[in-house]
C-alpha cells in the first residue's frame, strides 16, 4: 500500500541555519503530496503542496519539489526562525483520497 | 468563519470504558475525517463521512466506529477502551471539490488508565 518515510529527527538547529526535512514516498499511480506542520497543542495546518511531478510547492519561506524520479518531496528552508519550531509531517494522497502521514519530524530552533 | 472544533479537548477513561468525541467541521464543509496521532505509530487514518455516509475506513478494530448527523457534525465512538487506545484523536474537515484542502482541530487527548 500508500506509504511515506520521513526523516524522524529530532533536528535542533540555530536561528538562521538551513533546513533540510528528507520524505520518500511509496505509491501507486500519482499521488499529490503534502507537507503539515503542528505547533505545539494545536492541530496540523497545511503548509504546502503538490499535485503533480516538478511542481514547487511553497509557503512562508518553505519549498518543496514533487521529485517522481527519486519519489521524493524534501522539505527546506534558507533560514530557519524561532517560530519554525514544530513538529513537521509528510503525506500522500493517492487514488482512494485518505492521506498517508510519515511519522512527523520535530524541528527545534535554538536563538 | 470558525474553525473545526472538536471536544472535550482532554479525556481520562478506564479499560473497558466506552468514550464519544465530538467534531464541528468548518460551516460548509461536508465531508469529516478521523486520524489517531501516537508517538509510536504516528498519524493513522480512521475513516471519513460525507453526507452522513462513511466514504472511506482506516484499518482499525470495529471498536472504532463514528457517525455523521445532518449537520456535517461528527461523532467518534470507541467502544471497550484499551490502553494502547490513548491517543490525540484529530478531526478535520474538508469542502469537496475544487481546493479539497483539510483544516484540522486541535485534537482531543484520550488517555486510557
């Protein structure tokens, strides 16, 4: 079945610093991919996403590109603020619409 | 325009208990989902309704079960409550068709003693 692999950290970074967040991901057909993020308490919101191979997916700062080759969908950020501290989740879409999470990624950003 | 709710926000129940949570969706949104957030397995989808009919089911025990009344409001049921039970149970809703995008509650904290 539908599956995603994400790099589970933790990762504690300094203020400024460059984020790399690794996902690969398992399918059948072609999946529009997506990355959450949570803050803490609070539920996931939708940070960015893609629908389709090439396409770039961004918001606040965050980028990600719908790699089909490497079956991938790595998350980065030039330079990572206090406030990126969270915890960061990969996920699938697939032809029976449920979403498939990875095991989510907790970011620390240290000033 | 309100988010998603979802209650009560924190849950203590006992082995063998029965537990009903509850979730708002966005005005609008017809369609709820259920997700079950560990630290061990992570996010796990439960299932999903439209129109007060389950569209789509997770792979879970038939202790797990949820309904949708006419109001898109959803419940969730869990039924003989077991340890490995206590999770963050996280509710979202959606408008199907065009964006399709998920807006998530903050989740209810089920722990089971």
């Amino acid at each position: 079945g539908d599956s995603v692999t994400q790099m589970e950290g933790p990762v504690t970074l300094s203020e400024e610093a460059f984020l790399t967040i690794n996902c690969t991901y398992t399918a059948t057909g072609y999946p529009s991919l997506f990355w959450y993020v949570q803050y803490p308490g609070e539920g996931l919101q939708l940070l960015l996403k893609a629908t389709k191979a090439d396409d770039k997916g961004s918001n606040k700062g965050f980028e990600a590109t719908y790699r089909k080759e490497t079956t991938s969908f790595h998350l980065e950020k030039g330079s990572v603020q206090v406030s990126d501290s969270a915890v960061y989740f990969c996920a699938l879409q697939g032809g029976s619409e449920k979403l498939v999470f990875g095991k989510g990624t907790k970011l620390t950003v240290n000033p | 325009k309100a988010g998603v709710t979802q209650t009560p926000r924190y849950l203590i129940k006992t082995r063998g208990q029965q537990v009903t949570l509850s979730c708002s969706p966005i005005s609008g949104h017809r369609s709820v989902s259920w997700y079950q957030q560990t630290p061990g397995q992570g996010l796990q989808f439960l299932f999903e309704y439209f129109s007060e009919t389950q569209r789509n089911k997770g792979n879970f025990p038939g202790r797990f079960s949820g309904r949708q009344f006419s109001n898109s409001r959803s419940e969730m049921n869990v039924s003989t409550l077991e340890l490995g039970d206590s999770a963050l149970y996280l509710c979202a809703s959606r408008q199907l068709g065009g964006d399709e995008k998920l807006f998530f509650g903050s989740g209810t904290q089920l722990s089971v003693l």
